[in-house]
C-alpha cells in the first residue's frame, strides 16, 4: 500500500511540474519522500526524489531547501551499496551549482571537483561528458580563484582604513 501511495505522488510531482506548478510538485514529492525514508529498501528511490525535488527548489529560486534537500540526496545516494552509488556524482555538480549561486564559491569547487573524481571511472577521461564536467569545474575553480582575489583586496582595504583612524 505504502509503494502505491508514494509512486502515486511522485506521479503527480511530475504531472504538476509539467504543468508548471511547482508548489503542487514540491508538496507531493516531500510526501513521498516521508513515506520512502523510513524503508531502507526505497533508498534509491529516496535519493532520485530527493535529486528532483532540489531541482524544483533551484527552479524556483529556492536555493537554501535546495541545498538542503541536494545534501540529503547526496547522503542518501552515497550510502547505496556499489555501483548504484555513483549516482552522488550528479548530486556533486547540482550541490555545485547551488553553492556557486550563492557566491559559496570554494565550497562549489570542492563539489565539482568531488563529481568530476565520480565521474571519470564511469565515462573514463576521454569521454564528451568527462570533458564538459572538466569545463564546469575549471569554470568553479576561476570563480574561486576570483572571489578569494576579491576578499583579498577588501581585507587590505579594511586594514588600510582602519590604520588611518585615530586611536582613541
């Protein structure tokens, strides 16, 4: 009955997201998500749900649940026995892009870095994929590289202005 009852509202997540309804969508997939976490043997499941609710949520703009619930996808789906668990490299890139567009850019490349590491036995190094991955990161490195260039200069600003004040 349970299974019935979370295919169902996974069902009409979908069904509601292509209807461009995206509060229905989130709503019907936190229920289904409730109902497959408590069994162990639904944690795939749990993890893709998971991976497509965060999804809604950075469709929306929504980028703290999204983070929230890409991080639970990714704990999930690196608990899955062997091969199965190479789906947390695709929750690597959206947690990546979630922190990027937080201007969280270190953390991202840390994340795009992890996926790219899961990706590579999967596709090996020559693959399109691998290639365009390697893009995204190199990308999320130069990010980081210029946010850390950014703080640097403020820091020395900050410093600066604060030796020109009296002491009291």
């Amino acid at each position: 009955m349970a299974e019935a009852t979370w295919h169902a509202l996974m069902c009409a997540a979908v069904r509601w997201r292509r209807l461009k309804k995206p509060s229905q969508a989130i709503e019907c997939l936190a229920q289904a998500i409730e109902i497959t976490h408590q069994s162990p043997d639904l944690s795939r499941e749990t993890g893709s749900m998971l991976n497509y609710l965060a999804d809604l949520y950075l469709q929306e703009g929504q980028l703290a649940q999204e983070e929230t619930a890409i991080r639970r996808a990714l704990q999930t789906n690196l608990s899955l026995p062997g091969p199965e668990r190479s789906l947390g490299a695709d929750d690597f890139m959206i947690l990546a892009k979630v922190l990027s567009r937080q201007a969280r850019h270190r953390e991202a490349y840390e994340a795009g870095s992890q996926a790219l590491a899961s990706f590579r036995p999967q596709f090996g190094s020559h693959d399109k994929f691998i290639a365009q991955i390697e893009e995204m990161v190199e990308e999320l490195r130069r990010n980081r590289e210029n946010a850390t260039g950014v703080e640097l200069m403020r820091n020395r600003a900050e410093q600066g202005a604060s030796a020109d004040r009296p002491r009291e």
